[in-house]
C-alpha cells in the first residue's frame, strides 16, 4: 500500500523526512553560526567552524543515521543543503540583489566541487589501476 501515492512506502517517507530534518538543521546551524563565530574571532573562526560544526553536523547526519548513506553515493547532500538555505536566506533578506551578491561565491563554490570531483575520479581511477 502507497504511503501517499507517488511517494513509495510508509518506510521511504520516513527516510525521507528524517534526511529533510538532518539537512535542514545543518543548514540553518551553518548558516546561523558560522557568521557570528567569525566575525567575532575572523579568520580563525571559519577554520574552527569548518572543524566543528561540519564536522558535528556530518557526524549526526551521516554517522549515526539521520541521512540514508548509500554506499555507492558521495556525500555531497550536506554542503547542497546549506547552498540552498544560503540562497534562499539571502533572497528573503534582500530580494534579487541578494541573489546577485551572492553569485560570486556559489560560482568559486561550484568551480571548487567540479575541481575536487575531477580530482577524486582521478585518484581513483589510478587506484584501481594499482590494485
């Protein structure tokens, strides 16, 4: 019997509300936070924020199961959620100027994923090569 039809089976909405709810938290935690530790502290603070909350929030989210881990998957699904969370938030706070102000960092942020990913598939595929 369909959960809500569309949506599979009782046991797939919940994994899906659970990983909602761990996203979300991260996201909103990051957002919230990580402003205020570094303009208390500065450069430092973002170095201590990306140790500890993420490291934290990645913990509870992944380790302890709050988000479905598939073993074939990257773990990307944090860092998607709090982009989304930053964008939304600054579009809400400021409209599309907020959205302009913002086009910048998810451009470096987007450049940096395509580099990293390209990096792992390489380390990668030389790894298996050795085996």
């Amino acid at each position: 019997m369909n959960f809500i039809r569309g949506w599979g089976d009782e046991a797939s909405m919940k994994t899906f509300l659970k990983s909602t709810l761990g996203f979300g938290i991260a996201a909103i935690i990051l957002n919230t936070l990580w402003g205020v530790i570094t303009s208390r502290i500065g450069l430092k603070g973002g170095w201590i924020c990306g140790f500890i909350l993420t490291g934290t929030l990645w913990y509870v989210n992944h380790y302890l199961g709050i988000v479905e881990n598939k073993k074939e998957s990257a773990f990307i699904d944090m860092g998607f959620a709090v982009a989304i969370c930053s964008f939304s938030r600054d579009f809400l706070k400021s409209g599309l100027e907020g959205i302009v102000t913002s086009a910048p960092t998810f451009i470096c942020v987007i450049i940096g994923g395509t580099i990293a990913g390209v990096v792992a598939g390489i380390i990668k595929r030389h790894q298996k090569q050795g085996e």
